[in-house]
C-alpha cells in the first residue's frame, strides 16, 4: 500500500485512539448525530438514498470499523463494502458488523472494477486527504462509480487547513462537491443540505451532506 504522512498517521497510534474513542452502540450513535445535527443518520441517509433498492451495491471509502454501514444496515441495505487503511479497525469492525463486505486498503488504489458500484460514499475522510492528493482520491471514486456519489464531510467555501489535536495538515475543511464536479464536469449536484452543528461548543462550524450523479 502507498503510503503518505496522512497515511502514516492514521495507521499508527493516533489512528487507534481514534478508533477507540468512536466505538458507539447503535443508541450511542443516533443521540450523538441528534445532539449534533437534530436527525439521526439513518434520518439523513433516507432523505438522500432512499430511492435507491435495497440490493444496490454501496461501498464506503474509509469505514473504519463500520459504523456507517451499519446505518445503511438498519435502512436495509444488504449488498454493502468498506475500505479502510487501519487494520485495527478492521479487525475490529468484524464484531461489529456480519454480511458486510471490509477490505484493508487505500482510496488511491480501490482493488474494484470500474463501475462496480451503484454508490460509492465517504463519510469524514476527505476532510482527511491533503488537498494536493484529493485528485487521485476523486478519480478513483469516479471510476468504481456506476451512478452516484454521496459525501458528508466538513465544510468551507475555501479549503482550509484546520489545526487537529495539536496536529498540521491532518484536517482541511472544503467544499468537496464542487471540487469534485470541477474535476469531473458529467458530475450533477442532484441533492446538498448544509448541516450546522447546534451544541453549544461547536456553534459557527458546519459540515454538509451531498449527493452526485453521473451524467
């Protein structure tokens, strides 16, 4: 696998601790999204795919140990993939999830067909990729996608590095749909919700939810 200092990071101790710190049961994980948004993901998710048939196929880049497809799992979605870099998650994600399809690998390199997926989504990892990289990232999103792309990541008008636990260039906020269509113009905005967080200590921060189609 490539590595890169993004890479790198999530791989090691900091990714783990991560890990460890976002391991919620499915009770845990609705009240967080209310607390923060006012719905719960599934909530959100119904709004964007909920048109699409249950046997569509959705792979999530960078899952960690599943907690997003274990929402599309409650939505009754069944034909259901993640890639993940940190194998710690991984192995961690198999008690949390069964008839789930989890790889160790990386964004660059997606070991898919093309136009394998009805859906391919991320959920907080572009936020992630160093800007530069972002390209690659998009290209082979766009390539294993048969239909749609569905993102909900941090948002700014301008990429912006964002200072993480002490750490530099480890976090950007960005508008990530519009980048994406830049890159790819047969890309269509088909839905986007801007998502401003209501607790009190992340008042002024907003994260957005997208959805893409291919024309």
């Amino acid at each position: 696998m490539e590595q890169t200092k993004q890479i790198n990071f999530w791989q090691g101790d900091f990714g783990r601790e991560y890990t460890d710190r976002n391991t919620f049961d499915p009770i845990a994980w609705d009240n967080y999204y209310l607390n923060m948004y006012g719905k719960t993901k599934p909530q959100l998710n119904e709004e964007f795919i909920g048109h699409l048939p249950k046997d569509a196929r959705i792979l999530e880049i960078g899952c960690n140990i599943g907690l997003q497809l274990r929402g599309f799992q409650q939505q009754g979605f069944t034909n259901l993939y993640g890639i993940e870099i940190q194998w710690y998650a991984v192995e961690k994600s198999k008690s949390l999830l069964q008839h789930v399809n989890i790889l160790q690998g990386s964004a660059f390199d997606l070991p898919f067909k093309d136009n394998y997926f009805d859906l391919v989504c991320t959920h907080g990892v572009l936020i992630h990729i160093s800007p530069t990289d972002l390209p690659r990232v998009f290209a082979e999103m766009n390539r294993v996608s048969k239909q749609y792309i569905m993102g909900m990541e941090y948002y700014a008008s301008q990429v912006t590095n964002i200072n993480y636990r002490g750490n530099t260039d480890y976090l950007w906020k960005a508008d990530y749909s519009q980048l994406m269509q830049q890159q790819y113009p047969n890309l269509h905005l088909q839905k986007q919700v801007m998502l401003p967080y209501l607790s009190e200590t992340e008042k002024g921060n907003t994260d957005y939810m997208y959805l893409l189609e291919k024309k």
